[in-house]
C-alpha cells in the first residue's frame, strides 16, 4: 500500500538523529477493510435494527449540521509542537484512508483540512496507543478524539451481540465535567457518526432518568456522560462498561481533580483495564499529569503550544476595579461590544443579581448557574447561542469547553484566583481563528493569581498596564530585611 502521509514529525529533542520508519509503517498499517461500504455501516445492520438507520436521529442530526463554511483557513499553523514519540503529521483527513461515510461527515462539517491539535493527535490514537493532549482551547480537540475513535469503531465493526446482558453495553465512553458540555459533545458525535449506524447517547444529571433510559434500551455504541448519573445507571445494571474499548476524558484535568476523581476511580474499578484511553485539555497542571498518566499505559505526551497557554487571538484587558464600582466600569465596558458577551461571576445569587441589574439597564441578558432547573440552564444557553439574549452571567459552570459562535468577549466581572480557570473562561472567545476580547476586573482579592497572570499575559504578548506591572512587583520583589539592631541593655 502506497504511503500516504506527506510529511514526518520529528520533535524538537529528536531532531539531527536518524528517524526510523517504524512509525510511518504503522500508520500505514490502519487501513479501512470496509471503506466499500458507505451509508450503512455493519453497525447499522445489527440485531434490533434491521439494517435500518434511525430516521428520528438523522434528522435531528442533519439539523445540527451548519450550513455556514468554518473560518479553518485561519488556524494559527506554526505552533511548537512537543510530542513524546515520533508520529508521521496527517495533513489531510484523506491521509487516514477511513471509511468513507466518515470522510463524507467530515465534509459536511466544512473541515477542509485539520487543526495542528489534530495533525498530531489522530495518528497517535489510529495506532492505538494512549494520549494525553494538551492545546489551547478552541483548537478543535473534540474532533481530535471523535474521529478516531468512530475510525476504529467502523474499521473494527460491532461487537458481538450481547443479548444476555441488560441494558446497554457501549464500546466508547467519553466523560466530561458538565451537563452542558456533556450535551454538547453528544450532538458533535451525532455529526460524526451520521449514516454510520453507530448508536450515541447522552446521559447527564438533572434530566428525566426514565427518558435516558429508554433511549438506553434502544442500545448505545457511544455513550457521552457526566460521571454521577453514569454511576447511576452502572449500579442499577442500565449500563456495563466492561466492553469499554475507548474511553476520553475530555477536560481531564477538571475531572481528575478533587472534585471527581473518587468518581472517575469508582467507574474506571467497572471497566475492562484493556482499553485505550486519550485525556484532552487546554490546561494539565503537573500534579495532575502525574494523576493521569498512572490511568494510561505506554502513554503518548502531546502538546500544541505552551500547556496551559491561551491563543493569541485573544486580547486581554485588564482593569484595576473595587468590588462597588464593578457594575459602573461593566456598564462603560459592554456599552459599545457588538455580538455576544459572556460576563463570569463567583457565586450563583451574584449572577441573578447582576443579571437584574443588566435587565434594569435595558441589556437582554440571561444566566446559566447550578441554582437553575437544568430545562432553564439549556432554555438560557440555547437563547444565548441563538443571540435571543446577547448577554449570558454565568459562574464556572460555562467556563469549561462551550463552543458559543460569536461571543465577542468574556468578562471576568469575579476574576478567579486560579490561572487554569481563567484560561478556560476567556477561551469561551477567539476560538477556531476567530478574534476575541476578555476583559478582567482585578483588585487586592486577585493577588493569589497575579504572577501566573502576569507571566501568561506576557508570553501572549499581551499589554500589560502599568498599575499591574507595579501589582506584579509589589508581590514578587522581596522586601529587603530589616536589619537587627542589637541593643546593649546592660
Ligand atoms: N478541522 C477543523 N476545521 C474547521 N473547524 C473545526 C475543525 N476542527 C474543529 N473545528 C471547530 O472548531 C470549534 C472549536 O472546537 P472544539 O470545541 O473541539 O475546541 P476545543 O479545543 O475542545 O476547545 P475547549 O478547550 O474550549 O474545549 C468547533 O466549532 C469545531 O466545530
């Protein structure tokens, strides 16, 4: 078979020795036996199914296809790549020689060619191998793990039939820290996986579990979820994972820290351990990379720029405000911004007394926070996204994987004290090329992250106001000791 990869990745410390071709041949060796096959994959052609593909599902799917062309020319292509191993660079999607019928969704996705995250990202997974990946945020990871994993899936066909198991048994499994990203991953792979046959389903808290389940019992080949009601459906029997092949965690760093990780451990002790596992984020604090790396094997290291960086596409404002003049300050800032704004706040009564505040200045405004039943958290998000509102007040609960089109700017009326959370919340703009403006409201409450805040915003070649660079010193500068006077009291 002739090699299709055009060009070979050598990272930074690999470069000037001798590259073997080993890796170049493996990619080659992913070649897709049923690529004669096109709408109806063997998945499609199961038991329960009858060779018929869900028509309710298609259709739902087709609308969530855009019409509208990505701006994928303006990737920003030269980013430092570091990768643990050599892979060959795909360059296309056409490199990977997949089935067909995903080649065709591609293109109804408008990708005319891959993101850097994805150039790397897709081979290491088409050889099965575990990944960590780190790239900024709206570099396009979702695909990064989606396509590969539906690749393997039609190369490798269903498995066999498990009639005697109740309930359903998926063969990938991606987890994700919110409900609404979770949803938001699910209609992703509904686009992925159209006319494939492939069954996705969606299980998060605060939703109907009867109607989940139902959906369940209709069988899930692709199960997307946020980790509690996941636990859920495992102990009553709606779910085996024991045929888990594939399994992301998507923010992984989010869930594999306090807050989930006894979660992630109660689900992975249900899993099959012969699995393949890809952990994707824009942010993978050390402490946590260790974490991670003791739940993969044999694992491939992949970063698109400095982990934990944002995009330069985003311009970073800051503005030294006290907490009793925030509101006068937000009101100068968003009087002139066109599009949508989203405005983060610490706490979910700041953000239903912010949001009055706004609607009392005549702004269409909205909010998105845990105190909200989930029919009005997605009701507000998709009014957001639809621009029925141009203003969404939120807590950290957006600030994690969202892709809104059109939000213009992020407001960081709270600043959080953490620099993970921050590169999550402004990433909410500027993402896939587009530009975007953040702006943040610091005061003496921020000094917990002033100098990882200091040192991103340089290395993103970011104005930095004079008022902060004397925060900055004031902070890092070491105040000379005081020298001891010995007294003589004899
Ligand atoms: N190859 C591509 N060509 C054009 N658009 C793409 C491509 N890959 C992804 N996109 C689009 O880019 C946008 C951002 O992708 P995605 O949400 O996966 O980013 P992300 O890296 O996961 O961001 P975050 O870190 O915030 O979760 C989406 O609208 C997606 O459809």
């Amino acid at each position: 078979m002739e090699a299709k990869c055009k060009g070979k990745y050598i990272p930074p410390h690999k470069r000037g020795l001798i590259a073997s071709d080993t890796q170049t041949s493996k990619f080659e060796a992913f070649i897709n036996k049923k690529d004669s096959e096109s709408a109806e994959s063997s998945w499609g052609r199961r038991d329960r199914r009858n060779g018929l593909l869900d028509s309710r599902i298609l259709t739902e799917t087709e609308a969530f296809f855009s019409p509208m062309k990505t701006e994928s020319e303006s990737f920003e292509e030269n980013m430092p790549i570091d990768i643990s191993e050599d892979f060959p660079e795909m360059t296309s999607f056409e490199d990977c020689e997949v089935h067909q019928t995903l080649l065709e969704n591609i293109k109804k996705l408008h990708y005319n060619k891959p993101t850097p995250i994805q150039k790397y990202s897709i081979p290491v997974s088409l050889q099965r191998r575990d990944l960590m990946a780190c790239a900024q945020t709206g570099s396009g990871k979702t695909a990064a793990y989606l396509f590969p994993i539906i690749a393997k899936m039609l190369n490798d066909g269903p498995p066999p039939s498990q009639n005697t198991v109740r309930g359903a048994v998926p063969v990938s499994l991606i987890m994700a820290p919110t409900r609404e990203l979770s949803i938001q991953i699910y209609e992703e792979a509904l686009k992925f996986t159209y006319r494939t046959g492939i069954r996705v389903v969606v299980v998060y808290g605060g939703a109907d579990p009867k109607i989940q389940s139902k959906e369940l019992d209709r069988g899930a080949d692709i199960i997307v979820a946020t980790p509690g009601r996941l636990i859920d459906f495992t102990n009553r029997g709606r779910i085996t994972l024991n045929l888990v092949k594939y399994l992301i965690l998507d923010e992984a760093d989010r869930m594999l820290d306090m807050g989930f990780e006894p979660q992630i451990v109660i689900i992975l002790e249900k899993m099959n351990k012969v699995r393949e596992t890809g952990m994707f984020s824009a942010t993978f604090p050390q402490s946590i990379q260790l974490l991670a790396a003791d739940l993969m094997k044999d694992y491939i290291f992949l970063s698109v720029g400095r982990v934990g960086s944002t995009t330069d596409n985003i311009t970073q404002k800051l503005f030294m405000v006290d907490e009793n003049e925030k509101r006068e300050i937000l009101n100068q800032q968003i009087k002139d911004i066109k599009g949508l704004i989203l405005i983060f706040v610490e706490t979910k009564r700041s953000a239903d007394f912010l949001c009055e505040y706004l609607r009392r200045m005549d702004y269409g405004c909205t909010t998105l926070h845990g105190d909200r039943t989930q029919a009005e958290r997605e009701k507000a998000l998709s009014d957001f996204k639809h621009e029925r509102y141009n203003i969404l007040v939120a807590t950290d609960i957006a600030a994690r994987g969202l892709d809104i089109p059109n939000v213009n700017c992020v407001i960081n009326f709270d600043t959080p004290n953490n620099i993970e959370d921050y590169v999550h919340r402004i990433g909410r703009t500027g993402r896939i090329g587009k530009k975007g403006i953040a702006i943040s409201f610091i005061n003496e409450k921020n000094k917990p992250v002033v100098k990882e805040l200091y040192s991103l915003l340089y290395e993103c070649n970011q104005e930095i106001p004079e008022w902060f660079e004397d925060f900055y010193n004031s902070l890092v500068i070491k105040k000379p000791k005081t020298k001891r006077i010995y007294r003589n009291f004899n």
